[in-house]
C-alpha cells in the first residue's frame, strides 16, 4: 500500500508539472489571440486543479510535519537570538558559560553562503553545461522549423494570397508574440488647437425594427442635394462608431473591435450640412464632436480621387475610415491588418443600417487612389492608412 502510494504520488507530481505548463502556455495563447472561450485553457486549468489537490492529499502528512517544523523554527528564535549575542566576542568568557562558547565556535566554523555569480559561471562552462546549451539550441532550431514551415503558395499569386497564408496562426507564433511590437499607442486621436464643432447629444428615439432596417438596406448612389441636418450627422456618426456605454472605465462603441483596441478613425468630409462649414474633420468620439483638419469645398477632389464617381460630390458627406497599425500590431502583430479590416467593415455596415433607419442612403466604396486621399486627410499612409469610404446624405425620393 505504502509503494501504491508512493507511485502516485509520483504521477500526480509529474502531472501536475504538465498541467500547470499547459495551462501557461494556453493561457498566453488565450491573452494574446484575444480568445475569451479557449476550451483547451479552460481544460488544463481544470485538470490543474484537480491534480493538485491529489497532490496535496498524497502529501498531507509531510505538508503538516513541515508547518509543525516551521512553528518550532519560529517559536525558537528568542534562543537563537540568546545564543548569537552571547557568541560575540569575549560575550561568552565574560558571561562564564563555556557551553555557549564551544556552540559559537562551532557556528562561526560552518562554511558560508556560497558566490551564487561563481557557481552559475562554473555550471555554463562546464561539460555538462555545454551540452544542455548545444541541445537546446537544437531543440530551438527544430521547433522553429518545424511548427513553422513556409506556406505553400501557389506562383502568381496575388499580394492578398501571400498575406492571408502568411498570416495564418501557427503554435510557434505564441512564442515571437512576446517579442516586442513597439508600444501601445493612445486609444484617441486628437488634434489639439483644432476649431471643434461639438454633435447633438445622440439619441435612441423608437425608429425602425432591425429587422426592417436590415432587409431595406441598399447602396444609394442618387442624392437629392437637400442639406443634412447636424442632427442626423451627429446621430449617424454616433450609431457608426460612437460610445453607447461605459462600464468600469472601459468605453464600449456601437462596432466590434478585436481586444477592444479601435485602429480606425473617423473623417468625415462635409459638403452640405446645415451649419458646418465645408472641409474635413475628424471626428472625435470620445467628446462626440467634430475637429476641424481643414476647411474648403472638397467634393471635385474626392471625385477624381474615387476614380471620378460623381454621387461623390453630390452626397452630403463622405465617411472616410483610417486604420492607425500600431493600436493593433503591439497585441496581434501579423494578424493585425486583418482584424482593422474587419473593424472597418463593421463600421461601415453600421452606417449603412442607421442611415436606412434615419431615412438616409448611404455607400461604400473600396476603390480609390490612396496616396491621393491619405494626402488630403494628412496622413502618412504607412502608419496610418484611408481603408474605406463610405457617402451618406439625403436619397432622392
């Protein structure tokens, strides 16, 4: 019975080491893909938990002989500290008490702590240190080439097919995804000394059923040149991308976004809306306003920027969304570019259904000349890059 014993607990301890490397290395999976149900985290944690407390039954009785040991320590300290105050030189010839001599020298003889710096220098040069540097430098090697091979790419493939394929997760990514990305960047953009407009407050009136909103929704291409009230500005930019709700600090906005870390901007460009000058603003969500980037009539510069589209001149507005890289690329590195891309299409599917419920038309447009657009929203195009305008304004009826 005592060997039965003996073997599990063993196994249990060897289990245990397993499950808590398990659970780690999930776990970190878990933390930097931004998966909130990791079924396999969620397993090992609890197979963890339960070999652990196997483990504390097998070893009970040494657990509690060890806290015994330890109360004895810490109830004979008061001695200790006797003896080494009585063991200060001439202390114990003067006190008379040769015993506590002959238990001072003894101490005073026993060896020192040991140069922790030395004993780690003569573990790495010696054999036995070479060799675990020599295997681990090949288990490296191995892991990297082999839980990583290259992507099978067809030749001729278009750019977006080499990124898809290189961007695909692989387990030795979990490793290079705690390699440094650069730092987070402001979750805000602002523009200080900027001229602000700040929207009507948005409001939730009973409006559309989503259901209706969802099977009325089309691309409206014909405007009737009406003006757009700041109102529905305010309203369709509030429903887009503003902040529906804040819980414990953290803003929750009106589209999805991975980790919560919003890479995409909002400029819309105004060509008639009662009371806002003509030009290109950014839209601040934080303080639901909007800032002024420059004034000026834009509507010839974005038709022949939108590949001569004229609706784009004569809607009331076009929304264009930048993606800021590096709010995302710190966390999910290579997948970053994906995610800011699905953001923006939950946007833009956003406008789409609140200008059909605010009686609006809106579209959305990929094709554009981007270095132009990047250049008249003053942006770089590198760190932060137009990915998707959208029109909106008053439909013909």
């Amino acid at each position: 019975m005592k060997r039965l014993r003996h073997d599990l607990d063993h196994l249990a301890s060897a289990g245990l080491l397993v499950a808590v490397l398990a659970t780690g290395f999930t776990g970190i999976i878990a933390d930097l893909w931004d998966l909130n149900d990791f079924w396999y985290h969620t397993l090992a944690g609890y197979l963890m938990g339960a070999l652990a407390i196997v483990h504390v039954w097998l070893n009970w009785g040494k657990l509690v002989a060890y806290a015994r040991f330890r109360l004895a320590r810490r109830q004979a300290a008061p001695e200790a500290s006797a003896i080494g105050a009585a063991a200060r030189p001439g202390a114990a010839m003067r006190a008379g008490t040769p015993m506590l001599a002959g238990r001072a020298s003894a101490v005073a003889a026993e060896p020192g702590p040991s140069n922790p710096f030395r004993a780690i220098g003569r573990t790495l040069v010696s054999r036995r240190g070479v060799i675990a540097l020599g295997v681990g430098s090949a288990a490296g090697l191995v892991l990297g080439r082999g839980l990583r091979p290259p992507p099978v790419i067809a030749q001729g493939s278009d750019v977006g097919v080499v990124y898809h394929e290189w961007s695909k997760p692989g387990v030795i990514d979990t490793l290079g995804s705690v390699a440094n990305w650069g730092q987070q960047p402001p979750l805000y953009k602002e523009y200080p000394g900027a001229a602000v407009i700040t929207l009507p407050e948005a409001t939730l009136p009973p409006g559309m059923p989503t259901e209706h909103a969802i099977a009325r929704r089309r691309s409206i291409r014909d405007y009737s040149g009406e003006p757009m009230t700041i109102a529905e500005l305010g309203q369709l930019l509030f429903l887009a991308t503003g902040i529906a709700a804040e819980e414990w600090g953290a803003p929750h906005r009106t589209a999805p976004s991975s980790g919560a870390l919003y890479p995409i901007e909002t400029y819309p460009v105004i060509h008639n809306v009662t009371g806002v000058e003509p030009g290109i603003y950014h839209y601040s969500i934080e303080h639901h306003a909007l800032e002024l980037v420059r004034a000026g009539d834009m509507r010839e510069t974005i038709v022949q920027q939108g590949l001569s589209q004229e609706y784009l001149g004569q809607c009331n507005v076009v929304l264009f969304l930048t993606q800021i890289l590096q709010r995302m690329r710190f966390k999910y590195q290579d997948r970053s570019y994906r995610y800011g891309l699905l953001e923006a299409g939950h946007i833009g599917q956003n406008v789409y259904l609140a200008a059909t419920s605010l009686g609006l038309g809106a579209c959305g447009i990929g094709a554009f000349m981007d270095d132009e657009i990047n250049a008249m929203l003053g942006v770089d195009g590198v760190e932060e890059a137009t990915v998707y305008m959208l029109a909106a304004g008053k439909k013909k009826s």
